[in-house]
C-alpha cells in the first residue's frame, strides 16, 4: 500500500514480491482483505502498541463517501498525535447521515476494554456527538468531555448563540456559572473563528485548557484526508460491505501509521522547511511515505533503518527513540 499510495487490487498486485503472474498476485491481495483473521481486535492490539505512552486526547468523528450509489459511512475513535487522529476502534455505520447514541457507546466500550479510562484526557467531538444519554454515559465513565453543541442548544431560556452573540472574532468567553447541557452539569465556552463562526462548546475542562484540546478534533479531517484523496485513495475501493470495508480501513491505517511514524522521526533529524506562508512543504505522513517508497524501492540498506524503528512506540509526542 505504501508503494502503490492505493488500496486497489489493481494498484497494489504489482507491487507483490514473486515470478507469480499478474492474476495470481490479484488473487493474493484479495485474500489478505478478505481474511477474517484480521479481527477488530487484532487491529486494536497493532495500533495501541505504536501509541505514545501516558494519557492520551481522544477524538471522534466519521469519515463519508459514495460507491455508486452505496454510501459508506465509517464511526471512527482515535488518539490524537503529532496533529493526527491516529484510528484505534471503528464500525460502518449501515446509514448515512449522523451516528445514533448505542453505535458511539459500543465504539467507547471496546476501546475502554483495552485503553481504560484513566488514560484519556478526554474526547473532543463536533457537534453531530450530542445528547443526554451519550454525555451520561461519558460522565460515568469518567470521561473528560469537549464537545462542541448547536447554536440553537437551549441555555437558560436562550439559545446558546443569544448568549455570546456579541463576541468578537478571536475572542472566547464562559458563561459565569457551569449550566445544565443535555442534563449534565457543564462549562459552555464558545469562541469566534476569523471566518465569523461561532463556536460553541460544553465541557469538562477549564476555560483555559478547553480551547486548545477542542482545536485539535481537525486532526481527524487530517488523518482522514491522507487516508482518501491526498494519500491512500481510499475512496477509491470497490467494497461495501461491512465487514470487509472495516477489515480494509484497518490495513491502510497501519500503512498510513508507519509513514506518519517515520516521518515524525525524520522531522525530529532533520525539520520540514517551513514555507513562506507557514506550513511545512510537506506534511509528517507524506514525508515518511516518500522516504519509505524510495528505500523499498532502491535503498534497502535505509530499509532495514526504517523498518528498525517502526517497531518501536513513540517514545513521547513529538519524539521517536533512536
């Protein structure tokens, strides 16, 4: 998959090692998706003994696209590193549109089972993640929650945006007392983006330490758009059906982890240059998978480096051991 930057078996067969003929390595790559071997559990397992030690930000979104006319709609919770969401526990949703209350409290159940609570910082989530079961749940759990709700959320006889319909872009405020949201006893802190939107968000945290963790929920819409169109082609598969499109989400997230991982430790070697607008001119998971598709291809004493040092954790955000 990192060769090919696809998930086609069209793409990826000629990629496969050996003298077989192009049909034979069609074949092999279709019985690797199709493994029932490769569980939920076995994916979670690979993925949380790559994760940063320490507590973790939790992030949960969904990621959507069309098949002919199948839609494809996968509930995705995931840790938050190095500006990413990298996957840990999800399921297709077999619906389009927003995920209901018992599909999010099973995704957090199975992750809890392996990654217990104490080792959340707490879950960001958009505003599609909202209601007074869900928030009770999480209380219960003890799960710190940020969670951004409409602006047409009831506070006080008001909707939410008349309280902070006043507030400048760039600014943030709280409301003076922690108010009930969807039954639960929350802080409401919202903020205005430079484009003028209102963001408004209920939350276990200080006003202080709500900003900062919130922003970091774009880090799924970046895991996701290496993942589809600027990376794997995701988007690009043939298979619908559930279970087989949840076994072929888990085998490029590993692709994709191993080049955000690499290229984290390039970085931390040598820094990305920093372009006149401020972004780096490449990001961590394009970088790594272009070192990594060199050494496969021409450089295997580089290889053997690489492959060293993606069978270690990161060692600390930011950080690889060497």
């Amino acid at each position: 998959m990192v060769s090919a930057e696809s998930i086609t078996h069209r793409d990826l067969a000629p990629q496969m090692p050996g003298h077989s003929d192009l049909d034979a390595k069609k074949r092999r790559v279709e019985r690797g998706v199709h493994d029932p071997q490769l569980t939920a559990q076995v994916f979670l397992a690979l993925l949380l003994a790559q994760v940063p030690p320490g507590k973790l930000l939790l992030s949960l979104d969904r990621t959507t696209w069309q098949h002919g006319q199948s839609p494809l709609n996968l509930l995705v919770l995931g840790a938050v590193v190095h500006g990413y969401t990298v996957p840990l526990v999800w399921t297709a949703l077999d619906h389009t549109g927003s995920s209901d209350t018992r599909a999010r409290i099973w995704l957090i159940l199975r992750l809890l089972k392996a990654f217990p609570a104490c080792r959340w910082k707490g879950l960001v989530a958009d505003r599609d993640f909202i209601g007074q079961d869900w928030f009770r749940f999480l209380r219960r759990k003890g799960i710190k929650r940020a969670i951004r709700i409409r602006k047409n959320t009831r506070q006080g006889g008001l909707h939410a945006s008349d309280w902070f319909a006043d507030l400048q872009v760039g600014a943030f405020r709280e409301l003076m007392e922690r108010t009930a949201v969807y039954g639960e006893i929350m802080r409401v802190v919202a903020s205005r983006s430079p484009a003028g939107d209102l963001v408004i968000i209920a939350t276990d945290f200080s006003v202080w330490d709500t900003l900062t963790p919130y922003r970091l929920r774009w880090s799924a819409e970046c895991t996701f758009g290496s993942l589809k169109s600027r990376g794997f082609d995701l988007e690009r598969t043939g298979i619908t059906q559930a279970e087989r499109l949840e076994r072929l989400f888990g085998l490029v997230t590993l692709a994709w982890l191993s080049c955000l991982r690499l290229g984290v430790w390039l970085a931390d070697v040598k820094p990305i240059k920093v372009l006149k607008h401020g972004r780096k001119a490449v990001s961590f998971v394009q970088h790594g998978c272009e070192r990594l598709q060199n050494a496969l291809r021409w450089q295997t004493g580089e290889l053997g480096t690489y492959l060293g040092l993606l069978t270690r954790p990161f060692s600390a955000p930011g950080r690889l051991e060497t």
